[in-house]
C-alpha cells in the first residue's frame, strides 16, 4: 500500500510508521490523517505485528503539528471534523492490540505532542524540542491533548504548558515526566527498536491486557477496574503460552516462543 504522507515497513514483528512531509516539518493533513488510519487497520490484521514505532523522517522534526495552511482555511464546521478524524486516529492507537512507541526526533509540536502522548512509551532524541503552541494561533489542542496531558503530566504542568504555549527541550520533558527516556539523536532508532523487540518477546495477550487494563481502568472507578484486572488475568490461564511459560519454568528450561495463543 503507497502512502503520500506517511512511510510504512515492517521489520520482523516491529511495524514503523514514519511521518513523512519534510517540506512541512512532517506537519499533519486531513489526508495524512486518512493514511494513518488506514496503517493502523493493516497492521491489526496482520498476526506478526507485537510492537510499532511511531517516528518522522528525517533528522528535523517528528511531527511540528497540524498543518497550519489547511487549518487556516477552516471554518466551525470543517474544524470540528478535522479534529473528530484526529481523535478517532488517537483514539484507534491507544485501542490499538500492541504497544506503540514514540521515538521523538527534533521538533514536536502541537499535534505532534498529541501524537506522542497517545502512544504507550516516548523516546526523546537528546536535539527534541516539544510544546504546545496553539494558543500563540489563538486555539488549543484539539485531538485530546486537554485531557490525555494532565492524565500523563498533571493538571498544574499541563495547564502551564497549554496557556504559555513554551516549548521544552528533551531534559526538560524527561524532567516533567513528558518522555520515559532521552538518547542521542544519533541512536534513537536503535533504542527504540531494542525496546519494540524487548516488548514484542514478551507474551503478546498478556501485553495487550496490560494496555486494556490501564486505558480502560483509567475511565473507571477503582473497583471497576480492579474487576476488570482480575477477569483479564485470569482468562491468560487458559492461553497455550501461560501454560507452556509455567511448565518451562517448572521444568527448568528456556520457554518455546509465546505464539499468541
């Protein structure tokens, strides 16, 4: 499948999605937005796929935001439809059946802040440069960042972030709990596929019980999601990989590869 705005491989079980509009600092379109969805439908067919690596082309920017040409021209309408597409998009990756890491090159900004913050981990090149600009152009995130920033920062810090519109290099992102790591530009992608086939070892329906159990324990009372935990927990003792993990540690012996199943 071709793709105008984004570039997609797969590399073993690690799929790579990176944003590719350089002329633009890999700023988002309405049409970048389509694309993206329809990567992140291919991938939850396809059986390999245990991780995915979010990135933009280049060594400038990851992604500087929403494409301030096309937005320019919008009125209430088309507004509130970019950023309802937006947010399904977000909201399709945090569903989405494995991790998604965010290796943060360069310039993220605005939408690319939201991008990063709906992935499950983020790793910031040492030369990263994140914020949220939009109240400079007189509006605010729109793609979930009001609520999806103070759940992963705080309040006071998200606040902070959104009405001054300052943007933070990678020490100080890590600082504020914005990113789990900072490496040298130069090796990012190593890290964050060291990560990805880290992750993608591991048992994958246990993953992604771990990431239901968080995304949808954080919608819900405590007890809610306590309950939730358990029955997911449980359900892993019937899988074929649960029961040859035990018995390979029982037996003393490395496991056969976790198959899914």
């Amino acid at each position: 499948m071709d793709f105008k705005g984004l570039l997609y491989e797969k590399r073993g079980r690690i799929g790579i999605i990176s944003f590719h509009r350089p002329e633009v600092l890999n700023a988002m379109n309405t049409d970048t937005v389509i694309e993206m969805k329809k990567v992140f439908d291919l991938m939850e067919e396809d059986p390999d796929i245990r991780c995915v690596i979010l990135t933009g082309e280049g060594s400038r920017a990851f992604c500087a935001g929403g494409d301030i040409h096309e937005e320019a021209e919008k009125d209430v309408l088309a507004a509130y439809e970019f950023v309802r597409n937006g947010g399904e998009l977000l909201e399709k990756m945090e569903r989405f059946k494995a991790p998604i890491i965010a290796a943060i090159n360069g310039y993220c900004l605005g939408g690319g802040v939201e991008f990063a913050i709906a992935c499950d981990l983020r790793i910031a090149a040492d030369n990263a440069l994140m914020g949220s600009p939009e109240i400079t152009l007189g509006v605010y995130p729109g793609w979930g960042g009001t609520q999806r920033l103070p759940r992963l920062i705080g309040m006071s810090k998200a606040r902070l972030m959104m009405y001054t519109g300052d943007k933070y290099h990678a020490q100080e992102a890590l600082a504020m709990g914005l990113v789990d790591q900072v490496v040298p530009a130069e090796s990012l992608m190593e890290s964050a596929m060291a990560l990805a086939e880290k992750i993608a070892s591991r048992a994958p329906l246990a993953i992604r019980y771990i990431k239901t159990s968080v995304y949808d324990g954080m919608q819900c009372d405590l007890q809610r999601a306590l309950q939730m935990e358990a029955a997911l927990f449980a359900h892993l003792y019937a899988t074929q990989d649960t029961k040859e993990a035990y018995a390979a540690y029982l037996e003393k012996r490395e496991p056969k590869d976790f198959i899914g199943r």
